[in-house]
C-alpha cells in the first residue's frame, strides 16, 4: 500500500500575498511531490491568516491527532517553518513522531526521516535546537540581570512544583495544545497556581513562563 500522507500548508496574511510564501505556492509543491511518489493523500489541511507565534495551530494540532491515531503514515510540508516555529518545535515534532512511527517531510529544507539521511539531518536538528535552548537562556538571564542592576523588581510568581512542571512539559513536547493541558489538569482536578479550580489556556502560558524563568535563575 502507498504511504498515507497528510499534506499541510500555512500563511499569515501578509505571506499570503507573496507568491513565494502564499498557500498556493505551497500547494503547487506539495501536490506535485505526492504525485511524484505516489502517496495517497489522506488529508489536506492549512491554517491561513496564522502567524509563527502559534506553536500549534488548528491545522497542525489537527494532523498531530490524526498520525498520533495512525490515520496517516507521514506529514508532509513546502517548508520548515510552515509547520514549526523554532528549532526546537521542529526537534520536538520530530521526535514525537520516532515515537508514534510516522515520518516528517520536509521540501525546503529537504528533511524526510523515512530516509537514512533524513534521519541524520535530524539529529543535526535536535543539535541545533539544544544551541537554540541554550542562546535564548542565556538573553534571558542576562536581560533579568540588567534589570535587577537597575533596581527593578521583578515581582514574585507562583512556584510550580517539579512534579507538575514535568506533568505540563511532557504533555506539550507530546504536541498537547494549551487547551489540551488545562482540559487534563481540570479532569485530574489539579489546582491552579493561584489555588483556583479551573485551568485555562492563559494560565497555561503563565505556568509555562514560570517554569522557564525559574529554570534560566537556577545556579
């Protein structure tokens, strides 16, 4: 039988008047790849109008759900950053899918971990996003240190107990959705930061920036 591919495509609005970032751009390229190797297109799904800042989008979220149910063998995008914001993201979507057994394809640049180099240009990925974890740590404990020189208070947060940092991390490097992880604290009746009952996609967000700060403070 022929690989089950999920084709995806997506532009903010500005990108989609530019014929090079535009969804019928990548349409064009996307369908002329499956043809060419013959997969059997088990859906067709875009997110238009969407910036980066979105980790997973709709769209995204919606083929996660799909390879995760074995409805499809591979995702295939025009371009890396259709489909993750960051190196990290991209590490991560790639390693949830070694776990799930489906394959990520990627046409610029060309990343396709059904092949022994694909999968070595993976690795080099998951190198990158390390670099990147570490650049973004390091901007962040110099900005907290610039501002604590200039006596700014940087106000006191909430703690996250580990148990329920590594409970939110695993679920969002799994491809969870914020909605996803504050729909499975409340089900599990898991108090909020604040003592609340009920979980929400922004304390979610708060939750998460806490935890990174806490982690970028530690000696």
């Amino acid at each position: 039988m022929p690989p089950r591919a999920i084709l995806y495509a997506r532009a903010s609005t500005r990108q989609q008047a530019n014929s090079g970032l535009g969804l019928e751009a990548q349409w064009a390229q996307l369908e002329a790849e499956a043809s060419r190797r013959g997969w059997e297109v088990a859906a067709r799904l875009e997110d238009p109008g969407v910036s980066a800042a979105k980790r997973n989008p709709p769209g995204v979220q919606r083929a996660l759900e799909l390879l995760e149910a074995g409805d499809a063998d591979l995702v295939a995008v025009a371009k890396l950053d259709r489909l993750a914001r960051s190196f990290q993201h991209a590490a991560d979507i790639i390693a949830l899918g070694h776990q799930q057994k489906w394959a990520l394809v990627c046409l610029a640049p060309p990343i396709d971990t059904t092949t022994r180099d694909g999968r070595m240009f993976a690795r080099l990925l998951a190198t990158l996003a390390e670099w990147e974890r570490e650049f973004i740590s390091d901007r962040t404990r110099e900005a907290l240190a610039a501002r604590r020189a200039r006596g700014e208070r940087l106000g006191r947060r909430s703690a996250v107990s580990p148990e329920l940092a590594a409970r939110i991390l695993q679920a969002q490097q799994a491809g969870m959705s914020l909605r996803g992880i504050a729909r499975m604290l409340n089900d599990a009746d898991v108090p909020t930061l604040g003592g609340g009952a009920e979980w929400r996609e922004s304390s979610i967000r708060s939750a998460l920036r806490t935890i990174a700060l806490e982690r970028v403070e530690q000696p």
